[in-house]
C-alpha cells in the first residue's frame, strides 16, 4: 500500500475503517453494560 513512488490512501482508509468497525458494533451492542459499569461506583451511600 505503500511503495517509494505510490501511496495508496484509498486502500489504507478503507482497511482501517475495516479494523475499527468491530470495535465501534461491540460498543453499540454493549453500550448499556459499558455506562452501568462506569456508573456502579459513582454512587455514594
């Protein structure tokens, strides 16, 4: 993707979006278990 006299910006945009989509579903799919986690100690009592 990348070479002395070419870089392929197309290419290497598409893989990282690749990479990160994963990534991004988990969250979405997991989003609530995520903010009851970080709020389970915010609570004083």
């Amino acid at each position: 993707m990348v070479g002395q006299f070419f870089t392929d910006y197309n290419l290497s945009a598409a893989g990282s979006v690749l990479v990160a989509l994963p990534t991004i579903l988990v969250f979405l799919l997991l989003q609530r278990h995520f903010i009851a986690g970080l709020t389970l100690g915010s609570s004083k009592g």
